[in-house]
C-alpha cells in the first residue's frame, strides 16, 4: 500500500505557479533548484501568501537562522517532537534531514523509531529529552527542567532555540495531521 498522491485532504486548490506572487515564485524556484522539488508542506500554505510567508520566516529564521544549535541538532528535535506527534509528513521529512546531514541513514531511523536507543552525546540527550517532555508534558517544564540543560552545556539562549524548534514543530505536526498532508515521494528515498 502506498500513500496517497495528493499534497492534503482538503478541497482547497494549490495555485499554479503563475498564479503566484513574485516573491513566492521566486522562493519555490529557489526550492527547486536547491533540493529538486517544492516541499509540500509549501504548496499547502500557497493559497495564501500571508500565511505562507510568515510560516517559511519562521522556520527559516528557527532552522536556518544564527544559533548555538547546528543544524543537524535542530532537524533531531524536528524528528524527536515529530515522532511523539506521529507526524508522517514531518517524520517523513526531517528524517531524510537528519540521515543526509548526519551521513548516517541508521542514525535517521533511530531518530524516527525512538531517539532513546541512539548514540548521542550526554549535551543533545539532554536537548532531545526537554524536546520530548515539552511536546508531552508541557504544563510540567519545570526550572530543573532548564537547568539539566545548563548543566549539560547548553546556554540560555540555546534553551530558548531548543524550545522554539520544538513548539515550532508541535504546530506544524498539528497542521500536517489536520489536513493529512502527503510528504514528497522524493522524501523516502533520500540519504539511504
């Protein structure tokens, strides 16, 4: 069985191309070029250029943006918070993220199956379990919760980046469930 060949359940049409600003037409040029095809994730928000822009300002500035997290860091909390959620497009994704920026497409599936088992240094264990326990439990984030994080030699600012990728990630995973958005096939054959 595979998945369905639409981009979401809802009878709202993707715009053509053409029908697009300039300013989207030139981004989604841009995703073509850089990685082959527009995500779908892209094509879902393209009804509406306001909406869609602040969603690529904000995930461009939190995945992309100046940050004592690396890259590979923030797409692992993509992934973990993803997981939680039972997101299929954002696991889908950020999976594909995390085994081509890693170079390891076990590290990947780990990622996707449960973080728990992989091999990761005492300082990201720590950034992933405040990930999973702000996705989970929220209303129980506590100052020990920040300090664990201090102590394993993340800084403020860096507690604030973790936080903000994985609500970040809690919102989309949300969306993407509402609409059963369909990840790219490119996705599941990528870094393998």
């Amino acid at each position: 069985m595979s998945q369905p060949k639409r981009v979401h359940a809802l009878n709202i049409p993707i715009p053509a191309r053409k029908e697009l600003d300039a300013d989207t037409q030139a981004y989604f040029a841009k995703c073509d070029e850089k990685i082959g095809f527009v995500p779908n994730v892209l094509l879902s928000y393209s009804f509406d250029a306001k909406k869609l822009r602040g969603f690529t300002e904000m995930y461009n500035e939190l995945m992309l943006g100046q940050s004592g997290l690396s890259k590979l860091e923030r797409e692992m909390i993509a992934v973990v918070v993803s997981s939680i959620n039972h997101c299929f497009y954002c696991l889908t994704a950020h999976g594909a993220a995390v085994r081509q920026l890693s170079g390891d497409p076990k590290l990947g599936e780990l990622m996707v199956m449960n973080y728990r088992s992989a091999e990761l240094t005492p300082k990201m264990r720590a950034a992933l379990d405040f990930a999973a326990k702000l996705t989970e439990t929220p209303d129980k984030i506590v100052e020990a919760d920040r300090e664990a994080l201090r102590k394993a030699g993340w800084t403020d600012r860096d507690i604030w980046d973790i936080a903000a990728t994985a609500s970040f990630f809690n919102m989309s995973n949300r969306m993407a469930a509402a609409i059963e958005m369909m990840p790219n096939e490119e996705y599941h054959g990528m870094a393998r």
